[in-house]
C-alpha cells in the first residue's frame, strides 16, 4: 500500500445500495494522495464484494473484512493500519463533492493545523424531492490551544464537534495518544473528545461539502432512537464534555457552561420525546422513566445554567423547570404528532433549530 497523505476510513454494513456512490465519491476527488479503507463489518448483503471490486481496480483501497462488532471495531481496525499524515472518516452511505478532501487539505497544510472542521449538508426525501439543509459557521483560524478552547462553545449545539466526517485530523496525535473509537453509542463523539484534550491549531471553515443523508425514498422518515436507556448514553456523552472542559480548566467560564448545558438540555428533550413515543413500554414506565430523568441531578443543574436557548425550547423547557412529568409528555407527543403526520414541518424547523437554517 502506498502511503497517502490522507488516510480515509470508511465502515461497511448493509448499504450495498448506496456504497458505490460513497466510494467513489472518495476515489474521484481531485486530491489523488489518499489510501482508502474500506472495512466490511459483517455484512449480509453485497457489500463486501463490493469492497473487494473496488480494491481489485484501485491500488488505493484497502478491504478488510471481519465478524459485525460495529461501527466502533471497524474504524479501530482500519486505524491500525493508516499511515497518512491526516485521517479522515465518511459513512458508506453518504458522499462528498470531488474536491472537499484537497480543499481541506490546503486548510491543514497551510496553516499547520492539528485539526479542521467544516460545514455540512442534511438531506432529506420527502414528498417525492430531496430538501437540502446547509449546516454551516463562519470560517475562523485558532492559533494556538488557549484561542480554540475559548471559542470552542460555538461548536457544540450544531454538532460541528462530534461528527467525524466533517474533519481532518492529524495522526500523529491520534498516535501519540493512543486515541481509540470507544465501544459505545456516539463513538464518533468519545473520540473527538480525546482528541481535543491537547491539540493546538484549529481551522473552521464554513465551506459545506460533506451529503449526509438523513432519509431517502422509500424510507420518508428521520432516524428515531427507540432504547428506552438513551438517556444514560446521553449522560455519558455530556460527561465526555464535563471532563474536556475540566481538564481545559473552563469549567466556570461562564459562555462554555452555558452552551454545554443548552445542548444537553436539547438532548435531555429529544430522550422524553422518544420516550414517549416508545410503544414497547407502558404508560407507567415512560412516567417512571420521565421522572427520573427531570430529577437527575444533571438535568437540575443544567436548566439552572443553560441560558441561550432558543425561544422553542425555552418553552420546551418550562415543564422541565416544574418538574411536571405530565406536561412533558403532553408537549413529547405533540412533537411526536407533527413528525409523524407533517415530516416536511418537523424536519424544517428541526434544521432551523439545530443548525441555523
């Protein structure tokens, strides 16, 4: 394998009817110096005979096939065998347009950054169409760690910090720090996480060129997280963040704390909303389940600091702030309603909601 200047890392399970764009996507980039690999996590359609045409027919790509463990296992499994000088991830159901990874790239390379972060794109089939949403933020160049760790609050409510496809990050510090993907729901998040403890230079860019599919046709519907458990995966997500800002000793400035905690809040909403709309758990347990998520203590104490949020949640939010489990399960099914009977509604004001548009 030629050693590239951008490792790609792309895990494979199940989607034999979109991974052929995605790969593609990658190996028609104008920036030619990358090693691809594509990691066959088990799965039970074509898809890893897919992978093994791909890497027939490009010296780039690399096929590793090994028994379903997840997301997690596989991207692992690629990262011990990459040796570009910048790693970046995609989904195999996803694509990016042919000159995202060179324009990135010349981020880095130009102004010597352990990290660049850009904009996105949310695509949704609804009513016979793809709708395009823009996620993006103005472009910023932090040049040292104490600039980033600053500004960095600006990043969390639209989720720029814990995706993994819409960076480029230097290996060397995933090497040096032995930086793994954590087995663990939001793996993608726990990493970036690690990786942010001690990097220097970050770039943002606003450019958006990474197609994240939310729905296609044939299934008109947003992703909805039925584990009835959610919220203790959200807990643990929100102490990945506690524990960044603590060791950057910013856990009282007051700017951070704040959008820490309206993100949380925002979360800590959508595990009620799920609840609620949870068909394998009585009516007794989503109450059970909804008071001890207003009672928890992280819940408590970031309603009591989360002061930017917007004027929908701040109304959200008011039955959280009484503690009253019934009006919360009124307002959840509500939300529920609209997403079910109005997609196009819901979808339009969550993109304007979470990212701005």
């Amino acid at each position: 394998m030629e050693k590239g200047k951008i490792s790609i890392i792309m895990p494979v399970y199940n989607v034999e009817e979109f991974l052929s764009k995605a790969i593609e996507s990658v190996l028609n980039q104008t920036f030619k110096d990358i090693e691809l690999f594509v990691i066959d996590d088990g799965s039970k359609d074509n898809s890893g005979k897919i992978c093994d045409e791909y890497a027939k027919k490009d010296k780039r790509v690399t096929a590793i096939h090994k028994e379903n463990g997840g997301a997690p296992t596989a991207r692992n499994a690629a990262l011990k065998k990459a040796k570009g000088e910048y790693l970046y991830f995609i989904d195999s159901d996803d694509w990016i347009e042919k000159d995202y990874l060179e324009k990135m790239y010349e981020l880095a390379k130009n102004n010597n950054a352990d990290l660049v972060v850009t904009g996105f794109l949310m695509e949704y089939y609804q009513n016979g169409k793809t709708i395009t949403y823009s996620t993006s933020c103005e472009d910023a160049i932090y040049t040292n760690k104490n600039d980033f760790r600053k500004n960095a609050y600006k990043y969390f409510n639209n989720s720029f910090l814990s995706l993994p496809w819409n960076k480029l990050f230097k290996r060397e510090i995933v090497v040096k720090n032995n930086i793994i993907f954590p087995d663990t729901k939001w793996d993608d998040h726990h990493f970036n996480m690690f990786f942010l403890m001690d990097i220097g230079k970050v770039v943002v860019s606003s450019m958006a060129k990474y197609h994240w599919y939310r729905s296609r046709k044939g299934a008109e519907t947003m992703i909805n997280y039925s584990d009835p458990n959610m919220f203790e995966k959200r807990i643990e997500h929100y102490e990945h963040v506690l524990k960044l800002y603590k060791h950057w000793n910013m856990l009282d400035d007051e700017k951070s704390r704040d959008a820490i905690d309206s993100y949380f809040i925002g979360r800590v909403f959508q595990c009620i909303q799920e609840l609620a709309d949870n068909k394998n758990l009585t009516k007794k347990e989503v109450r059970e389940k909804t008071k001890y998520i207003l009672n928890h203590k992280y819940t408590k104490e970031a309603l009591k600091n989360a002061k930017s949020l917007s004027v929908k949640f701040k109304i959200l939010v008011i039955p959280m702030k009484l503690n009253n489990i019934t009006l919360c399960i009124w307002f959840s099914n509500v939300i529920n309603f609209v997403r079910k009977h109005f997609k196009g509604l819901f979808i339009k004001l969550k993109e304007k909601e979470v990212h701005g548009k």
